[in-house]
C-alpha cells in the first residue's frame, strides 16, 4: 500500500516536473516570438542622411560614390554659391536619386539673419539654382547652424513661406573636431543619437570633410547591422 502511495507520488511528482517543464518551454517560446516581434519593431528605425555646406570637388563625389554602393539615398543640403560653378555635381546628386535641398546662397549669418525679409531672399536665391538645375524647387530647408536659438519671427517667415525645416539629432561632428580621423567621424555618428528610433545625422560634404567621405562607409554598414532604414527628405 505504501508503496503504491509512494509510486503514486512519484508519478504525479514526474506530471509536475513535466508541466513546469513544458510550461517553461512555452515562456521562452513566447520570448521567442516576443523577440522576434522586436525585430520587426527594430527594422522600422529610421535613419536620415544628411549632407550640409557642398556641393564640393573633393569630397561630394566621394559620399555619392559611397551611397551608390551601399544602395542608400540621402538628402544634400546644398549651398547656392558653391553649387553655382558646380551644377553638373548637383544634377548627379539628383539623378542619383537624392534630395537636394535648400541650406543657404551665401551661408553669411550675419547677412541671412539680419531680417526675416533677408532670409527669405537668401532660401528663394538657393531655391532658383535648385529649379534651374532639377527643373523644380526644393521645399526642404535646414536653417545655417539649426534653428536652435533662433527668434520665432525667422522661423515663422520659412514656414509661411511654405519650407519644411530639418534639424538633427545625431551628428558626426565633422565641424566641430579639429582635422578629424575617420575612426572620430565613425565613433560620434554611432554615438549620438538622441532618439534611436528616427535619426537625423548632420554630416558636411564642404571640400575639407574628407575624413566624412571616409568613414561613411562604416557609419552604413552600422546602421545597417542594427535594423535601420535609410530614408530621404
Ligand atoms: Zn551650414
């Protein structure tokens, strides 16, 4: 009889080691499709591109010849007096399939802030090399320096004036380092963002970024190894 009672409480013992067992395998199943789940979220981050202050001969080239590559479009914002003397450049960063969009004529801050009226002129003189050489105007803007501390009355002139301003929340720092290595560009453009789900990355194309052509490469495949989608304005 006892050991029978004792057969039997071995038996269930074994149910409920099968059971917790089984229920076990279950969660981490669920984690499993959870995780995968989480996957899905993560091939929805966003990154945006940007290229402020080119076209120039030296470096421009070299980034569309990267974002070739990589399959990858981006948004240039350009500047009107260096793009004057390089229109074919801006015309392959749009046949490319990248945007070109408005930065400055001049890039002289103390010439574009001076009024709201200045402003205005300076984006439509940008704008008109842009139709001229695309056959439309751009309706994206990044304000010179951001519009970080700027008066509302110059914000509110570029949005009445029908632009959609850009500004960033990730960087690589170009302008801000002195003569920078690759490896610096890399490790701030990896580093920085603010919100990971949709990033805004300011880099340069301006003739002295070399060191941002070189380290774009890697700065992609980053992103591309963490589940980013690489989109344009
Ligand atoms: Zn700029």
């Amino acid at each position: 009889m006892n050991r029978n009672f004792t057969a039997v409480c071995a038996a269930l013992l074994m149910c409920a080691i099968l059971i917790v067992f089984l229920g076990s395998f279950a969660v981490a199943k669920s984690s499993i499709s959870i995780a995968a789940t989480t996957d899905d979220i993560v091939s929805d981050k966003v990154i945006y591109l940007t290229f402020d202050d080119g076209p120039s001969d030296r470096v421009t080239p070299k980034i569309l010849d990267v974002l070739n590559e990589e399959n990858v479009k981006a948004t240039f914002f350009i500047v009107g007096k260096s793009a004057e003397n390089r229109k074919p450049l801006v015309k392959r960063i749009y046949d490319e399939g990248h945007t070109v969009a408005v930065h400055s004529y001049s890039h002289v801050y103390n010439e574009i802030y001076s009024s709201a009226e200045s402003l205005i002129k300076d984006i439509d003189k940008c704008n008109s090399l842009i139709r001229e050489i695309t056959g439309k105007p751009s309706s994206v803007y990044r304000f010179p320096g951001g519009s970080f501390g700027l008066s509302k009355k110059l914000i509110d002139a570029v949005t009445r004036h029908g632009m959609r301003y850009v500004d960033w929340n990730a960087s690589t720092r170009d302008a801000e380092f002195y003569n920078p290595t690759p490896q610096q560009i890399y490790n701030a453009a990896v580093t920085t963002p603010v919100f990971p789900e949709s990033i805004v990355l300011l880099a340069h194309d301006s003739t002295t970024k070399t060191a941002t052509a070189q380290a774009l490469k890697s700065i992609i495949s980053y992103y591309k190894k963490n589940g980013y989608v690489f989109a344009a304005y």
